[in-house]
C-alpha cells in the first residue's frame, strides 16, 4: 500500500509518500480503504519528536489518528458490521498513528452519515472522542454555562458545538478575527488573553470552564468559575498543581467518549453538526498538510484525501 511516512523526527519535509507494509485487522478492529484522514496536533507533535510519546515509536511512522473509508475487512469479536460500509472513527491509541495510509486499522468507529463529507469524517474522529471525553467528565449538561478557551481550533470548534446540542450556553474565546466562525458554531465569541475575567463578567455567571488552548489560562478560569474543580484541561500539564483536572482519555483511565461518534453523524444528519474543515491537501502533498497545521487562524480541522 502506499503510506504518508517518516525515518526520523523533524519538521514537515522528513514526510514522504510511499510504499508500506499493509496492516490487518485484528480482534474487536477493523481495515478501510481509506477516503479521507485528519491531521491533528498529535501527528505534529510525534513527527517533531517533541511528544513524550517519541521513544514508543518504530520508525518509519505513519502519522495520523483520525480517518474515513469503506470496511474491506473486519476483525474477529466483531459484529454488525460487514465489507462495504462506510465509517469514521479513529486509530488505536497504543499505535500512536497510522491513519494517512491507504489502508487504515480503525479501533473505534461510528457509521458515516450521508450528510458529512469524506473529508469532514475523515478529520473527525479523535477530536469528537476527545470533546465528548471532557464534556462527560465536566458534566456539562441542559442549562449550564460553559466558557471554552481556545473554541476555534480543531477540538474546541467540535467541542461548542456538541455542548450547544446538550443544551449548554457556551463562550468560547478565540482571536478577534474568530468571532463570526464562532458565533456561527453556536458560541458567545470573547477574545482571549489577559483580562478574560472583566471581559466574561458581563455576560453573567459561568458554571464551568474547558481549556482546549493550553495558553496559561488556568488562574483566571479558576477565577472565572469560582472553583478549580469546575475547571477541566486537555493542554496544561501544570492543572494538577492548581487542583484542576487534566484529561488524559484513556491513558488516564477516564471514560471514553467514543459514543460521541455515533451521536455527532445524528446531528450531522439533523444539521446541528458539523466538522469545521480549514483546508484539504491531497495525501502527496502531506508536508504542506502539516506545514499548514502550524499556522494560524486555526478554524477547525485540516484533512487529506488519501485516495488516488
């Protein structure tokens, strides 16, 4: 098959296209011809080799986590699910990758919806998983208020609007530029940075508080919501220290969010959902992809095609 891949850590141009060995499926997975695949912070992180992940991995890598495609074979331990249909889902986590293949073992997975494209499934998966994870754990529910730090990007853009179906009111911070992309998700838009305490008093109380940004935010959410156990993060290793939560997903035991996939393709379907796409790079053009990935504004999510 042929394979996104890379021999060595560094920026985007240790990237290149070709030949690989094919994976199988094994118990309770299953293989696609892959469509579409999502390129995610992970996948920059570990090429980069700034991931603590990076002695874990047997080079060449397959970068990539999240992808979309047509079942061609399915694993032992699974049912319901036959050669032909269409999924999205995402990679086992232990693998660290794998998605930007022609061939792709999903771990976990939900049917695709006619009404999201190859490419918005395709970059779906972890990010559904991962902000259905941290809604669980926070508890967000039907008339809470929840303030999203860093709503535009790929995690928290999904994130608001999975909130905004729960029934929650949902702030989302982002640059000045965001606002318009973030009130059409569904979110109160108010700029980030120093001062978010004054700037989201006059919009009354805030119940609870995800950091997606990672951008020393912690203090002033805390403050925000009165409490650091109201406050959740995805991105700031130093939360513990100041009583808030960090949300690992399944390296820390949490729940997983994974019916988070089947219930984001229904509100596709009802039109309350969608996968906020910034650019599509066809898979030879993968370095780009990443390169790209880097860069602001971040609204939503880049993807590959990985068909030929």
């Amino acid at each position: 098959m042929f394979a996104v891949q890379f021999d060595r850590f560094g920026g985007p141009e240790v990237l290149a296209v070709g030949p690989f060995p094919e994976p199988h499926a094994g118990p309770g997975e299953i293989r696609v011809r892959a469509a579409a695949a999502g390129v995610a912070p992970v996948d920059l992180a570990l090429r980069a080799g700034l991931s603590p992940s990076r002695d874990r991995l047997q080079l060449p890598h397959i970068p990539g986590v999240d992808a979309a495609g047509v079942i061609d074979e399915v694993g032992t331990d699974v049912t319901g699910w036959s050669a032909g249909d269409e999924v999205f889902g995402a990679v086992d986590v232990a693998r660290l990758g794998g998605a930007s293949a022609e061939f792709v073992v999903l771990r976990f997975w939900a049917a695709k919806p006619g009404s999201m494209s190859w490419e918005e499934a395709g970059a779906a998966g972890s990010g559904v998983e991962t902000a259905t994870r941290a809604l669980d754990v926070l508890g967000v529910d039907e008339g809470a208020t929840l303030l999203i730090d860093g709503a535009a990007g790929g995690v928290g853009s999904v994130a608001v609007q999975l909130a905004v179906a729960r029934g929650a009111r949902v702030v989302g911070t982002g640059r000045l530029e965001s606002r318009d992309f973030l009130a059409g998700l569904g979110a109160i838009p108010v700029p980030y940075g120093p001062g978010l305490p004054e700037r989201v008093r006059a919009l009354g109380r805030i119940d609870l508080a995800l950091d997606v940004a990672g951008a020393g935010s912690l203090p002033e959410l805390v403050a925000i919501t009165g409490a650091a156990a109201s406050v959740l993060t995805l991105a700031d290793f130093t939360g513990p220290s100041l009583g808030v939560r960090l949300s690992r997903g399944e390296l820390a035991g949490e729940p997983d969010g994974r019916h988070g996939l089947a219930l984001a393709a229904t509100l596709s379907e009802e039109g309350r959902f969608h996968v906020p796409l910034r650019e599509v790079f066809p898979i030879e053009r993968a370095a780009q992809a990443h390169a790209a990935a880097t860069r602001g504004p971040r609204h939503g999510k880049i993807a590959l095609t990985t068909h030929r």
